[in-house]
C-alpha cells in the first residue's frame, strides 16, 4: 500500500490570505459607504447660492472672452451686463444667512450699482468692457474677502 492518508491537503488557505481578504472587503464596503454619505449630505444642500454665484462668474467669463477675441459691440456686451445685473438681485435672497448682514447687503448693491452705471452707459469698445470688467471684479472681490472662506 502506497497511499498516504495523512498528507496535507494542498489548498488550505492559509490565515494570512483570509485576513487580507477580510481587510480588502472591508476597504472597499468603507469607500461604498463614504461615496453614499457623501452624496447623500449633497443632495441636501443647496445648491441655489453656489448656482447663483456660478452664473454671475459665467457671464463674467464671457465678457473676458469677448475682450480677448476683440468683440465688444453693443450687442456681445449688453446681454452680459444685463444678466450680471438681474442675478445681482438674487444675491441677498440665495444667502439666507448673511442678507440681513449690513457689509453684505452693502457689497451687494455696490455691485448692482457698478452695473447700472455700466447699463446706463453702455461700453462702446473693449478698452470700456475692460474698464467695466475691472469695476465688476472689484466688487464680488470686496465681498469675497469679507464673505467668503
Ligand atoms: C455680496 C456678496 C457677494 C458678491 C457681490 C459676489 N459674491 Fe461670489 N460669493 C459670495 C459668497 C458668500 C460665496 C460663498 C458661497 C458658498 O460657497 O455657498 C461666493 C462664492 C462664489 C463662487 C464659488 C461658488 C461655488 O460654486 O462654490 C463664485 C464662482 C463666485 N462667488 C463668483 C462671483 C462673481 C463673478 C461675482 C461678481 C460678479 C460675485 N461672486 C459677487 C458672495 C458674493
């Protein structure tokens, strides 16, 4: 008889394999659950405030364009300015904390007041939408530094 009831059997994990297993799992359920947490606490915030603030700086974005490929008619700038202005209006009302804030309520019309001197007296060409650019930056810069963190 040449058989060999007692040899090792040849795949037995071994205790360093399983807690590396265990290790990986919990790894990855750790990176699923923060993903959802994450996602759920985002999902609850809002989002109106930052949205405001995302336009404004797209508008702004544009003007910058329009003065980098020297298009500054009438009719490429107005439609920016007068939008700047509208949402300009929903500064207080998206940050329902800091509106009742004196300074903030403040910077808030010193930036509408900018743009409606630039509406009443609309730039003509890009050297005036730079002058304007530079006002209306001056202005989200000065709540900014105050406001922002
Ligand atoms: C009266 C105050 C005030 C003025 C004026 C203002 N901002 Fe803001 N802005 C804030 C505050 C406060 C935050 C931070 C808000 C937050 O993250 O919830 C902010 C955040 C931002 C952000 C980041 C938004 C994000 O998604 O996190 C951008 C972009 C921005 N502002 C652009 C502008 C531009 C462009 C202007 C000028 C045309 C401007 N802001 C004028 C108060 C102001």
């Amino acid at each position: 008889m040449s058989s060999t009831p007692n040899a090792t059997p040849a795949a037995k994990p071994s205790a360093a394999g399983r807690y590396l297993f265990l290790f990986l799992l919990g790894l990855v359920l750790g990176v699923v659950a923060t993903v959802m947490a994450m996602r759920a606490l985002d999902a609850r915030k809002d989002h109106f405030p930052d949205s405001v603030m995302q336009v404004q700086q797209w508008h702004l974005n544009q003007l910058k364009d329009n003065v980098d490929r020297n298009r500054c008619a009438a009719t490429d700038t107005l439609p920016h300015l007068q939008t700047l202005r509208t949402m300009a209006n929903d500064i207080e009302p998206a940050m329902g904390d800091l509106r009742d804030d004196e300074r903030f309520a403040k910077h808030a019309s010193q930036l509408r007041a900018t743009l409606d001197g630039a509406l009443s007296a609309p730039p003509l060409n890009c050297a005036g939408v730079g002058s304007v650019l530079g006002k209306v930056g001056e202005d989200c810069k000065a709540c900014h530094q105050d406001f922002r963190n």
